[in-house]
C-alpha cells in the first residue's frame, strides 16, 4: 500500500511538471477582418463583398445568380492560416474551394467540399498566403452565393504590406516622387473608356490599381502630377481619357469600372509590361465630374474599395449607401462644385465608411496639374490609398496622428478638415 501511495506521488508529481512545462497553444488571430475584400460579382449594392468581413452578422454579401463566384480577402501580408469561419446565409454553396495565394493569381487548394449543407461551418486547414478566397462552383439554391461571415484565422509571418516600401517620412511624402522606379504603357485598345496611360513599378511584385478620371471638357493632362507620384509609391495608375469631353459622371463612373475591368485583365495577360504587377484591388481618383464618377464607382462596383474625388460634382448624386473609404479633397473658393453643396453633404450621409476631408484654399481647379500645393495633396493621397489599399498602417499617422497636426492646424494650407479618426 504504501509502495502504491508512494507510485501514485511520482506520477502526480510528474503529470504537474509536465503541465507546468508544457507551452499553451498559440490563439489564432483573427486575419480577415476590414481588410480589402472583392468578389466575381455582387447580387445589388446592399450587399457589398466588403459586407462578409466587417464583423457585423446582420450584413452579408451576396453574388448574382450563376456559377462560378468567388470573394477574396486580402490579409495585407503574408499569413500561415489555420482556420476558416463561414457563416452562410440561406443562398449557400453545395461545393465550393478555400485557397490561398502570394500573388492573387496563381492559387493553391487548402480545402474542398462537393456536400457543403450551408449554416455555419468551422473548417480547420493548413495553408499560408497574402490572399483567401472562396470559390464557389455549385449553388445549393437556386440563387446566388450568400455569407454573413467570412472569417479567416491564422497567424502573420512578418512580410509588411509594403513589401520593398520603406517607411514614409514627411520629407519622402512630400517629394514629387516616391521610392519606386516607374515606367508607362500606353493602353493599345481602350474598352469602355476613351484612352489610358499606365505608370507603373518597374519591381518585381504586385500592387493595387488606380483609375484617375478627368473633369468636365478635361484630358488626362488633368491629372498626370498625380500618376507617378501615386506609382512611385507602389500603386499601378491608368490616367484616362474620355469617350467624350462632355461626359456626365454616371458616365464617368461607368468608364472608371471598364478602365478598372481592363486594367485587371492586362494584369492577369501574359506579353504586356503589366503582366503580374495588379494584385486585384483597385481605387480611384478623379476631379469634378469625374469625382463624381469616383462616387458612382464606389456605389456601384465593390472591386473598388478605396475613393478619392476631388472637387466632386454630381447634381443628382445620393451616396448614403458608399461603404468605402473616402477622401474628400475640395476647393475653398470654388464656384462650381463647393464642398458645402457635394462633398460635406456626401461626407454626412455616409454613416458607415471610414472618411476624410479636407478643403484647400484655390478654386476649382485646386486639384489639377500646375495648381494648388502638390506636395501636401500627394502626400495624403498617397497615405489614404496605402492605408486603405494595401492596409499599409505605416502611413496612417499622416492622416490620423501627430504627424498630420501640423497640416490640420495650419489655416493657410487647410481651411476645413473633417475625418473619422482613429484609423
């Protein structure tokens, strides 16, 4: 007995060692969320990609009624990924794939399913990337593909989200250029749109896109300061032209999607400079009627996640339901399109994006080549779109932080500023 009593000691005392030693488990953190998202398509404005990844179970994305259809996340760096959350809503899919990619063109299968039964599903997988997508190849329903909740976990490996970017300083944010080299491409058989020149890195790797968009009676001369300012900071810009001089911004939005859609598929073709170099995300710039074109963008097209219109101009827009990031950038004496009658009205109804605004002393054409302060207005363009593009938090503190006081504060240089902070 007492030689069993004295056995039964060693292994307690042993088995609490053991606990005591023994390393917890790493807690997977949650990736996905807020990170730049876009689908194959969406079902209506109301349900926006970015809806499956905003942590909110009462929104939902939706796709139209057809196969295939995807939604992918851009995590913002490279991550080793354990677990996937989906949280369907009726319209689900029968089969479907989960996988990841360094580049959001070449995808590796982490997870596949021909007898999914929709509700909510807790997949454990082992894989690692910068992207995630699901991809949908057999509704379930006679309707489209449906999440409340996409849900990604995981770990990040420590690649920055602006990987060959070092980090901004005022000095570098206000230089004509940024730290990457660029070159252009002349677009040989513009879609939707009139023309388009393409500045874009010369490095390797791929980056977000950018569609600027001119002004009434406007060329692209508009705004090519503000092309390789943008590339030279890892973005690949087309500056286009339009398929009228007298375009009204519905149209103007309509051709910021077809020089959006081209750009993509330059980058997703083999044989031209823009092969590999677009990454799937895009945003878009544009001055007067073409920043109300920008507006059209973000509300009707969810690949478009990040805005900026300057001076904006649309008589008849209602943008209550844009969900995007937005910069307004408008002009203290402008005549034709004040800030008081677009852009603070827009700013004020949009109660669910993440915005930014700042009025400029100058009029109309503050935001065009050869007027206003370039060095100010490329610098927080510059950081929205890092920030909100490639989820880049480096260059939030110019917009959102101590280092913006000293524009914010200035009335020669700012006349009004409105934002959202913190973010």
């Amino acid at each position: 007995m007492t030689a069993l009593i004295a056995l039964a000691t060693t292994i307690g005392l042993a088995l609490t060692l053991l606990t005591a030693t023994a390393a917890p488990a790493a807690a997977a953190d949650l990736l996905s969320q807020g990170k730049p998202v876009t689908s194959s398509s969406t079902e209506n404005t109301s349900t926006p990609a970015s809806a499956a990844v905003d942590g909110n179970t009462g929104t939902r994305w939706s796709s139209t009624f057809s196969d295939p259809q995807w939604l992918t996340v851009d995590l913002g760096a490279t991550a080793t990924i354990s677990q996937v959350v989906l949280r369907w809503e009726a319209a689900y899919a029968r089969s479907f794939r989960i996988q990841t990619s360094d580049n959001g063109t070449s995808w590796t299968t982490i997870h596949s399913t021909t007898t999914s039964t929709g509700g909510a599903q807790t997949l454990d997988v082992n894989g690692s990337g910068r992207y995630i997508r699901l991809y949908g190849t057999q509704r379930g329903t006679a309707y489209g593909y449906s999440l409340w909740e996409f849900q990604v976990y995981g770990s990040g490996e420590g690649t920055p989200p602006g990987s060959g970017i070092p980090d901004p300083t005022t000095v570098s944010l206000e230089a004509t250029n940024g730290p990457l080299t660029t070159a252009t491409y002349t677009v040989p058989s513009p879609s939707g749109y009139g023309s388009g020149t393409v500045t874009y890195p010369t490095a390797s790797g791929s980056y977000p896109g950018i569609v600027l968009m001119p002004g009434y009676q406007g060329t692209q001369q508009n705004l090519q300061w503000l092309a390789p300012r943008l590339a030279s900071w890892g973005f690949v810009v087309i500056n286009v032209g339009t398929n009228t001089l007298t375009d009204d911004p519905e149209s103007r939005g309509r051709q910021i999607t077809a020089a959006g859609t081209q750009l993509l598929a330059l980058g997703d073709a083999p044989g031209n400079p823009l092969s590999g170099k677009l990454n799937g995300t895009l945003g878009a710039t544009g001055h007067s009627m073409g920043g109300g074109g920008v507006m059209a963008a973000l509300r009707d097209d969810s690949r478009f996640r990040a805005g900026v219109p300057t001076a904006p101009y649309h008589p008849n827009g209602n943008f209550s339901g844009v969900t995007e990031p937005t910069f307004f950038l408008t002009c203290q004496s402008d005549a034709v399109a004040h800030g008081d009658r677009y852009a603070v009205p827009w700013y004020t109804s949009m109660s669910q994006a993440e915005k930014l605004y700042i009025e400029v002393p100058g009029d109309h054409l503050c935001p065009m080549t050869g007027y206003g302060n370039k060095a100010k207005q490329g610098k927080w363009m510059v950081s929205f779109f890092s920030l909100w593009l490639r989820a880049d938090t480096r260059f939030s503190p110019f917009l959102c932080g101590p280092a913006r006081d000293a524009d914010k504060n200035d009335t020669s240089l700012v006349t009004r500023w409105m934002d959202t902070c913190q973010f």
